[in-house]
C-alpha cells in the first residue's frame, strides 16, 4: 500500500478515535462533577457510619483518596454543588443537566462521571437519563459511608465509575449507576436498604453489569429509549412542571389530592397499593383534578412489578396513565418531561410505554 495511503489511513483513525475520545495509547479524559453527599462526608471517628455530616469534602479531596485514579484516566473535576442529595431539587437537575451536556460536547472528553448523594440520586440519574444528548457515558456514583470510615466504599466506587466512564463498551448505554461493583440502569435502579452498600438495585431486571479490574462486564442492555432517543432536552428548559406524589395507604383519602392542587401541582402520581390501586375517595378526587386539566399517573407503593393501563382501574373512562414499572419517584420526572411537551393524557401515555 502506497505510503502517502498508508499515512492517510493513520491519520483518519487518529480523527477517528479523537472523536471518541479514545486513542491508542493516550488514558480517556474523564470529567468529575462533584455535587457532594455522604462519598465526601465525614464524621469525628473513622468508626462512624451514620450521623456523619455529608457533603464537607471537596472533589479534590474525594479525588485525592484514590491515587490509582492517576493510572486509569486523565481527570478534570469541577464542584457543581456541595449538598446532602435529600436537598437536590429539579433546579438543581437542570443546571447539572445542562453542564454535563457540555461537558460532553468536547471531543477530548470520554465520559462524565457524577458524585452524588445516594439519598436521591436515582432521581437526578433517571432525569439525566432522559435528557443528557450523548451517547458518551454518564455515570453517577456515591458511597453509603462517609470518606473518614473503615471500609469506606466511596474510593472504590469512585475509580469503578471513572473507569466505567472511560470505556467504549459504556457507550450508548443511557445513564448508568456505579455502586458496590454494579453497572446498573438509571431507569430500573432504586435505593433500597437505608445503610447496606449493596443498596442499590433493579427489582425487576437486575443489574446491567460489574466492573471488574477496572474493566465492564456487561449482561444485558436497556429495553427503553434513552438520552439521544428521547423527545426532551434540557438545554432548552428553565423550569419543570410541578408534579406531586400521593402515598397510598390503609385510610388514604381525598384530602391528599386537595393538598396537591393546592401546592399548585400540574400533575399527580399515586403510589397505590398493589397495582396501583385507589380508594373510593381518592379515585374520585384525581378524577375531578383531571377534569381540571391536572395529569394524573397511577405507580405503586410495592417497590417492582408493573401498573398496567385499565388494570383494575378505567384509565381510558377516567383519563388517566399508568406508570408502567417505573417507581413512584421516576414516574415524576418521566411526567414532569412529558408536560413540557404535551398535556395530551394518551401521549403521556405513549411515553411512559416508550420511555
Ligand atoms: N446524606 C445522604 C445524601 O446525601 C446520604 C448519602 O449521600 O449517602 O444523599
């Protein structure tokens, strides 16, 4: 092959791989958003593993505490925020959505990784999820003890997850959670134990993958639409719609419903009783609510499995949409994103099929 064709090709490849962000032999570029939560918490005793007060290191320190981090990727880290994750809100959402977009538009980057609260960081990983427009990795991580314990599974959390970020194999995947060796969902992953740090898992589908050495193993690919494939953009909004949860429970009533609409809520979603059921008094009360134009949703309390459209409940008499398998919490976000785009009860519906 002639020589100049020869160097054509290399040089074709170079670009290439550039554009990936990857490169024979240069380490990926890999951007830290710190946001704060219990992987930069501290307590007075390296023996304390709750009652610590999260988010009081910076991301230089959290970084700091994992020197083999030097050998895996280069780093650029930014303190986005410096809060515990029970006080993110969906201001908080838009503004770390919108610098992740960033962040991701530069050809040198391979993949943003996100240090989180574990308290709410499904939520902020879901919405990423659903907005972020990349097919570069995103992936957010968090520790359930603090970075002063024994045993503290930040660091390792940490160097999994920028080493997940800087992967080929990471790519395309939507938004991915790192937590205790897992690759799991933003979609499917919920916190379940208030303390263990195998905490976060996927009820109904299991986990995506497990690092392993520093390198993903990867079992199974999420079903629904994500990130590039989704309708919503985040650069484009500056508020989301107001979207109340409803906590089902023996002797629930109407009352929760005015409470909703008098907080303002353009939408509501019930977290019923198994299949996301209704009282007598509630059903009648999101019915009126729809009829005043608010979007209902019904999910449940049960933590996995699916609600069903007109499964128990007249979806299609009564207007409303059923959640599909998303938790309480996610169906939320997915029907705050939803609003921004329609008030059509069967769209939303649509969307929740497809999302
Ligand atoms: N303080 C909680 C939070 O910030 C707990 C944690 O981070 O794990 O979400």
């Amino acid at each position: 092959m002639p020589t100049a064709l020869r160097l054509l090709l290399a040089l074709l490849l170079l670009f290439a791989m550039l554009g990936t962000g990857l490169s024979a032999d240069k380490k990926p570029l890999v951007v830290v958003l710190a946001t704060g939560g219990t992987i930069a918490g501290g307590a007075d005793s390296d023996t304390t593993t709750i009652g610590y007060k999260a988010a009081v290191f910076g991301v230089d320190r959290v970084l700091a505490s994992v020197p083999a981090l030097a050998k895996v990727a280069d780093i650029r880290a930014e303190q986005v925020f410096q809060l515990a994750s029970e006080n993110m809100t969906p201001a908080h959402w838009l503004i770390l959505g919108k610098r992740v977009n960033q962040a991701l538009k530069d050809p040198a980057v391979s993949g943003v990784v996100i240090t989180h609260g574990t308290d709410t960081l499904e939520e902020t990983a879901y919405f990423l999820h659903l907005t972020v427009k990349s097919d570069k990795p995103v992936v957010l991580t968090g520790s359930m003890r603090p970075a002063t314990a024994i045993s503290a599974d930040g660091p390792l959390n940490l160097y999994n997850a920028v080493c997940l970020a800087g992967t080929a194999e990471a790519r395309g995947k939507g938004v991915l959670i790192l937590m205790n060796d897992a690759i799991l969902s933003a979609r499917d992953t919920t916190k379940t134990n208030t303390f263990a740090t195998d905490t976060f898992r996927a009820p109904d589908s299991g986990p995506l993958g497990f690092m392993q050495l520093g390198r993903p193993l990867f079992y199974r690919l999420p079903a629904r639409a994500h990130t590039l494939a989704t309708e919503f953009a985040v650069d484009a909004l500056t508020a989301l719609p107001q979207v109340e949860i409803l906590y089902g429970y023996a002797g629930s009533n109407a009352s929760q419903v005015t409470s909703a609409l008098a907080a303002g809520a353009k939408g509501i979603v019930n977290a019923g009783t198994g299949n996301g059921s209704l009282p007598d008094g509630t059903k009648a009360a999101l019915a009126q609510a729809r009829a005043r134009g608010v979007l209902v949703v019904r999910s449940s309390r049960t933590g996995s499995g699916v609600v069903t459209r007109n499964g128990g409940v007249d979806d299609d008499a009564l207007g409303f949409v059923a959640a599909d398998n998303l938790t309480p919490q996610k169906a939320r976000i997915l029907l705050a994103l939803a609003l921004t785009v329609t008030s059509d009860p069967l769209r939303i519906q649509r969307m929740f099929d497809t999302y």
